[in-house]
C-alpha cells in the first residue's frame, strides 16, 4: 500500500506539465490508484488519471477511470459525472453525457466548482446556452456562499465563473447585466 499525498499528486501533475508525457502520468496515476491508502481517496487518484488520459486524447480509458471514481464513492473534487459527461461528449455519447449534466443539475449542488467544470464542459461542446445558465446558477451559489461569509474560497471560482457567463452572454447577444458589473469590479481589485 502507498500514502498518497495531495502534494504528490501535484508534483506528478506539475512535472507532466513539463513533459507533456500525459499518457506516462496517466499510468502512473493509474497504478497509485490501485496501492493508495492514506492521505488521498482512491477516488481522487482515479479522477486525477482519467484527467491526464483527457489530455493524451484517450477519452475511452478516462471515462473508465472517471466511473471507478463514481464506483469508488471516495472523496473527490468536484462531482466525477461533470468530467464523465466530458468524456462521453469526446466519445460522440452525447445522450448520455447530457443524462449527467441534467442529473448533476437535478440535485443543485452547492459546490461552485461543479458548476465551472460543467459550464466549461458545455462550453467547448458548443452550448452556449447551457453554458451561460450553469455559468449563472454558479455564480449564484458563490453569492449565496460569500453572503454567508465564506469569501475567500469562492472568489476564484466566482471569476472564472463570470468570465465563462461573460462570453457565453456575448455569444448569444444578450445585454450587460449586474453579472458583467460584478465581473468588472473583480477585475478592478
């Protein structure tokens, strides 16, 4: 069995940056999936794998590794369908992939991350408008967050949350509302 730590997995993820060896990470990732115990979930790990076959284009191996997670039910980031949903949408499965995005949706989760990585997801997919109203409903759970005082962990997701709503807005023509307003004034600090 091999102790995992978050600090390992972003040593193995920053020296692949460098690399750009994602298939190589990938494996190892996959490998430390299989021994982990201590420090971070297996499901973490797994989640981290499938990421790194996303970016070696083996969309078919990350979204096996994407459902062990799911399997796994262990502490993760996010919620493991958004990143399925991305790999079944690469796999040409969009029917299933929009059955997550919709299930995800249907239990409004309160992690402004979840909505990102959808609204991302969407994004490069095309759907601009599913794009704008997850970027939305994110921005909103972020408001709720800080309005409770819980700043700090929301601010950059509120950001990048806003600058996804931002170019989805233009995409589809609407006007500037109190979202580009709050955008603007992130930006100005």
């Amino acid at each position: 069995m091999t102790h995992v730590t978050e600090d390992d997995l972003d040593d193995l993820e920053f020296d692949t940056l460098r690399s750009g060896d994602h298939t190589s990470a990938a494996e190892r990732l996959g490998e430390l999936a299989a021994s982990v115990s201590g420090g971070v979930s297996r499901a973490k790990v797994l989640l981290r794998a499938g990421e790194q076959w996303q970016h070696a284009g083996e969309h078919a191996k990350a979204a096996e590794l994407y459902e062990l997670a799911i399997q796994d039910g262990g502490e993760t980031y996010g919620d493991p369908r958004a990143y399925l949903a991305d790999a079944l949408f690469e796999l040409g499965r969009k029917d299933e992939a929009q059955a997550l995005v919709d299930q995800i949706r249907a239990e409004a989760p309160d992690d402004p991350e979840v909505y990102r990585t959808v609204a991302e997801v969407l994004y490069e997919k095309g759907d601009v408008r599913g794009t704008y109203e997850w970027a939305t409903l994110g921005a909103d759970v972020v408001l709720a967050v800080q309005d409770r005082g819980e700043r700090e962990s929301a601010e950059d997701s509120l950001e990048a949350l806003l600058r996804l709503r931002y170019r989805a807005r233009l995409d589809l023509g609407h006007p500037e509302d109190q979202y580009d307003t709050l955008l603007d004034d992130l930006l100005k600090n």
